[in-house]
C-alpha cells in the first residue's frame, strides 16, 4: 500500500461527475488531480469549480497522463465502451458507472472492457463511500436506480 493518496481522473463532466468528485473529496486516501471532456472549456470551468490541478480536451491526454493512478468514466452510456478502451489503451484502470458494452451490430469486443469496473493500480485500495439518506435527485427528478 503506498502512502500517497490514489491520484483520479475524471473523464467527462456532467452531474455524475460532479458528484462522483464531490465524494472523493470526503476519501483521505484518493485525490482528483486531473478532467478531461470533449471540450477544453467544459474540462477547465470543471477543474476550477473543483479545484483540479489539470484539465484536458481530449479523453487521450487523460488517459497519457502520467500523473493519473485511475480514471473514472462518467460519459453518456452510450460512449462508455469508447471512453473506456481510450484508458485501458493509455494505461490506466478505472471505474465506469454502468456495465460495459459494444453497440449493436458493433463486432466482436476484446474482452477487456466486459465488465462495470476495472482493476484499480496494483496494490491500491479506496472505499468509496456509501450513500446514505435520501437518493439526490439528478435533474430535478427522484426515483429508483435503474
């Protein structure tokens, strides 16, 4: 187990993200250290609401920085897969929100992003912290997981 904090990085920067950051901020062991979107101004006005030391405009600055332990993957569901190959290719495991999967008709997928979660770096452990209370409403709505 090292002493440092496990180093995240935020990929996307909708009100999943937000909260998903607003969390680690209550974890001692992780730190947000890096965003990124598709767009350089969205990434930027995420870092300085959060106070993020680095924002990028592409998934693939992300996913190279060297300074990035983790990334979580807070897109669309629909760009989950995409997102995800992006970092498992620059390096990084990560935590994606829902399951995993090609779009239809997509082919074959390599088997290495076939799951909800990936593997933290080697010897890293974070406990993420349970919810509690009420469910926050998203989009002024409440309602069961789904």
């Amino acid at each position: 187990m090292s002493d440092r904090p496990v180093r995240w990085g935020i990929l996307a920067t909708g009100p999943m993200a937000a909260a998903f950051t607003e969390d680690l901020a209550l974890i001692p062991e992780a730190e947000v250290v890096a965003v990124s979107s598709r767009s350089e101004h969205s990434a930027r006005l995420f870092a300085d609401r959060f106070s993020t030391p680095r924002s990028y405009g592409s998934w693939q600055a992300l996913a190279a920085d060297p300074e990035v332990d983790v990334v979580y993957v807070a897109t669309p569901h629909a760009h989950h897969l995409a997102a995800t190959t992006v970092c498992l290719d620059g390096g990084k495991g990560g935590a994606v929100r829902e399951a995993v999967r090609p779009e239809p008709g997509a082919g074959r997928v390599d088997g290495r992003a076939g799951g909800a979660s990936l593997p933290l770096p080697h010897g890293s452990h974070v406990d993420l912290p349970q919810p509690s209370g009420p469910a926050r409403p998203l989009h002024g709505r409440r309602g069961p997981h789904r």
